[in-house]
C-alpha cells in the first residue's frame, strides 16, 4: 500500500476503492481529503455523485446488520 502525508505528517494511504468502482487519492491540496480520480468529486461532499453515496450507503447498512461491510484500502467486501 503506498502512503502519503496528512496535514498534520501523520501517514495515510494514498488511494481509497470505492465501492463504485472508481479509485480516489489523496487530496494534497486539502491535506485530509480524498478525490475521485473519474468524476472529481470529493469524497464525502455534496458534489459527489448520488450513485457513488448510495453504493457506500448499502455498504454502512450491511455493516450495521452485522455484515462486512466496504474496506476501502483493498477495495473489497471486508
């Protein structure tokens, strides 16, 4: 996995597997986000497409049900 620095020097990955599909990576310039490398969306805001939130959704959901839920690091079921 390969990492990057945070704001604060703390390391954190590079990339992030949604659960769409799409790959995001670390957003230097805010220092603690990650963007979408296909619709340049950050992650997480309210410019992100309402099909990507709605696949992380059923992933949340899964896991509150007591499933695995979505590990974005290897871009995988849990």
């Amino acid at each position: 996995m390969e990492m990057t620095q945070a704001f604060d020097g703390s390391p954190t990955p590079l990339y992030q597997y949604q659960p769409c599909g799409s790959r995001a990576e670390f957003d230097h310039g805010s220092g603690m986000s990650y963007r979408c490398e296909n619709c340049f969306a950050v992650i997480g805001s309210i410019g992100q497409p309402r099909e990507c939130v709605d696949e992380a959704k059923k992933y949340k959901n899964w896991e509150k049900m007591g499933g695995k839920g979505w590990d974005y690091f290897k871009g995988c079921p849990k």
